[in-house]
C-alpha cells in the first residue's frame, strides 16, 4: 500500500503532536504562551492516535515522529510507545522531539517500549544565552539528556538548533565542535515564521548557506551522500574524520517542498498536510462519529491528495501558518 499525493510524492513519514503545552518559551515558538487546548473534548486519546498510526501504517507510513509542544508532559508516553512498537516492522522508525527537560527520568522506559531515536533542541551552549532564548534555566537538564540518549543507546542522537541572527549565530562553529567532541548530529534550522509572537523577520534568517560557510571554514566539511531525497536535512561529516555529523536544514532559502514525505497530526486530531498549511481536517470528529477503519483510510487518502505543492513563505503574498508551531508539531 502507497499513499501519495496529487503530485505523485509518496507520503512515508507521519508527525504527531501529543500536546500543544511546553515548559520552554522559546522566543521563536512560543515566546508569551498561547491559551492551551480543552483537555478531554479536544486532544486525541493514546487509543485514538494508537488507532490512527496503525491505519497510516496500513497506508505505507514508515516512520512515526512524536512532537508537541513538549510530547513528555503528556503522562505516559512510554505507554503510546509500547503501542505504536507493535506495527513493527512495517513501522521502521519511532522517534521523539523533546526540549530535554524530563527526558532523562523517562530514557529508560521509553526506550524498553520500543521508541528507536530521540532529537533534542539545544539552542545555545552559553547558560544565560540559552535561558534568553528559551525563558528557561535548563542548559545542565539538556546537556543529562544528551547523556541519558547516549547512555540508553538512543542513536544517532540529533540536536537541533534554531539559527537567528543576533541571538546565537555566533556559536555556530561552538556547535560544530560540541559534534565533534560528543559524537552527536547538530542540526541547525532556519528561522521560520511560526513564532506565536509573530517577530519573525527575514532579516533575521540565517541562511543555510552562511551556517555552512561558518563551519567550514574552522572544520572542513564533506557532503554525506549525493541527493538529500525525502530528509529534511543536508548532511556532512567532518573532513578530517573526526566523529559528530552537521545538518543543515533550510527551508526558507532552499525549500525542500518537492520530495516532501511528510504529513502532520495535531495533538487535537487536525491532519495538517504542510507545516505552513492554512488549512486543516478534521480527523477528530471524523474518528469519533463511529467510521471504520476502513472510512478513516478513505478520509486520510482524500486528505493527502489535497496536500500544497509547496510552501509560499517567499511569495510577497505569503500568509503564515493557521496557528503556531506548538499547536502544530514540529
């Protein structure tokens, strides 16, 4: 079974928002919080997302993203985990995006339910520069995460990094040396507009090619394959041969839309089929009005055709996501 869009890209990995709430105010996310969703009326059951996994799975999903807000204040994701683990081996890959905060209390079970890959957000290697970036005073409880991922043979473990001129673009080349020395994937991100404080500005986009050029030219970089294919990322090694990977992801000044396998669940039950779709779908109501499984497969195969070529942020038209990227997942 294949699910494909209207453009003919195969639809192969599945993102899911377990939460729109997060414990960090990352000026470039949610910098002042936003009203949380409804509880009970609104977010998807562990049952219900467990249900709709396995539909996409039956469609030809591969890989299944847990996100949020910040996935780990939901309870018992160890125990989603341990359900989602059942549809392998069709489902090659289950993985996490956290801030770290609580990761290291949970690595255990997480990885004894079966989850395969951890990506944590370490925005600065500087304390008080981390905390003016994310509101929070939690670079030690990222830096134990990373511990604990490696410890629990999460692998690779990635980091991400969001690059906004004057904020932390000159750690550029202190990150490509945390790689190094920590054998870890640094992955840097280009600032998009999701921000809830709608601050974004393109002048303060950090192109993937000047992160590049910033690195290479302390730590010669090679390109790690010829194409990136379906992957968000461009991926290098380091030249010298010294362990660690840098990614670098740009989707403002080298959109990627083109091999795009992705599709989007919001922790409420909205199909997104862009990041930056104005649109959504409601699965929610749709699962709970007593349709099958296989009427559910239908509703997803109608919506996946419906999904954007590509996203319009550089069009002067451009109009930003419906809501912000907490609510959405990354």
């Amino acid at each position: 079974m294949v699910l494909r869009d209207s453009h003919n890209r195969t639809i192969r990995d599945l993102r899911i928002s377990l939460t729109d709430r997060c414990n960090f105010r990352c000026f470039y996310c949610l910098p002042n919080g936003e009203p949380p969703l409804a509880r009970k009326e609104t977010i998807l059951t562990f049952e219900e997302i467990a249900r709709v996994a396995k539909i996409f799975v039956d469609l030809g999903v591969e890989k299944v993203r847990l996100t949020g807000g910040e996935p780990l204040i939901r309870r018992d994701v160890p125990l989603l985990v341990e359900q989602l683990a059942k549809l392998k081996p069709s489902l090659r890959d289950i993985a996490l995006t956290t801030n770290g905060f609580d990761f290291p209390r949970h690595a255990a079970a997480l990885k004894a339910a079966g989850l395969d890959r951890v990506t944590l957000s370490l925005d600065s290697l500087d304390a008080k520069n981390f905390e003016d970036i994310t509101g929070v005073d939690a670079l030690a409880k990222v830096l134990d995460a990373i511990a604990a991922a490696k410890e629990y043979g999460f692998a690779p473990v990635k980091l991400n990094a969001v690059i906004v001129c004057g904020r932390n673009d000159h750690e550029l080349v202190d990150f490509a040396r945390f790689a190094r020395d920590n054998n870890v994937a640094m992955r840097f991100i280009e600032f998009m507009p999701l921000d809830s404080g709608h601050e974004w500005s393109r002048d303060l986009v950090v192109s993937g090619k000047e992160i590049f050029a910033a690195i290479d030219a302390v730590f010669p970089l090679a390109l790690v394959g010829e194409t990136r294919g379906s992957e968000t990322s461009w991926k290098y090694r380091f030249s010298d041969g010294s362990p660690g990977e840098i990614g670098i992801i740009a989707p403002v000044t080298e959109m990627f839309c083109g091999q795009c396998s992705r599709i989007r669940l919001t922790a409420d039950g909205q199909i997104r089929t862009c990041l930056f779709s104005t649109t959504e779908h409601d699965l929610r109501s749709f699962l709970r009005s007593g349709a099958s499984d296989a009427e559910v497969a239908d509703f997803i195969r109608g919506v996946t055709l419906k999904k954007e070529p590509r996203h319009y942020i550089n069009d002067p038209a451009f109009t930003p996501a419906s809501r912000t990227m907490s609510f959405i997942g990354g």
